[in-house]
C-alpha cells in the first residue's frame, strides 16, 4: 500500500483536552520512572522531584477544575491563582 495515508477525523475539544492530559500523565510517569532509576532521590534532584509534583497537582487540579470550576487557565499559571480564580470562586458562588 504504498502511498496510502490514513486520515482520521478531527478531534472534538474535549476529546484534544483528553489526549492532552493522557500525555502529560504519561510523559509524567515516564520522567519519574526515571529519575527514580537515575537515583534522584539525594537532596540535588529536588528541583525535578517537585517538577513532578507540580505536574501531578495540575493534573488533579484539572480533574477538579472540570468538575467544580473552569479549565480556562494555562499550565504555567500559579497554582494559588488556580485555586483561587479557577475553582474557589465556583465553589463560592454556589
């Protein structure tokens, strides 16, 4: 079959949020993975272990946000303004 190029259809906003967030979750554990068979757990490696955590907060804030609030704010925004802006004024409101 050469020449053959499969198209697959578009994906809907939510469907690309998904995918999005599988991603990060698998890029994720693939990076802990490693850094656990690099032997980063002295004190030097803190910085890439709440690297990792960092991304497992947005992950779960996310999840949150989705079901209390609102995911209109980008990864690298503080996460005190997440809670505060993105999920704490919903619950509030309520």
């Amino acid at each position: 079959m050469i020449g053959y190029v499969a198209t697959l259809p578009a994906m809907t906003q939510s469907e690309e949020t998904a995918y999005t967030e599988g991603s990060r979750m698998a890029w994720l554990q693939m990076l802990r993975h490693c850094l656990k068979e690099l032997g980063y757990e002295d004190p030097e490696a803190k910085a890439a272990l709440f690297a990792v955590e960092r991304e497992e907060t947005v992950q779960q804030l996310r999840a949150i946000c989705r079901e209390f609030g609102d995911n209109d704010w980008s990864e690298h925004l503080h996460l005190g303004d997440v809670i505060e802006k993105h999920l704490g004024r919903h619950l509030h409101s309520t």
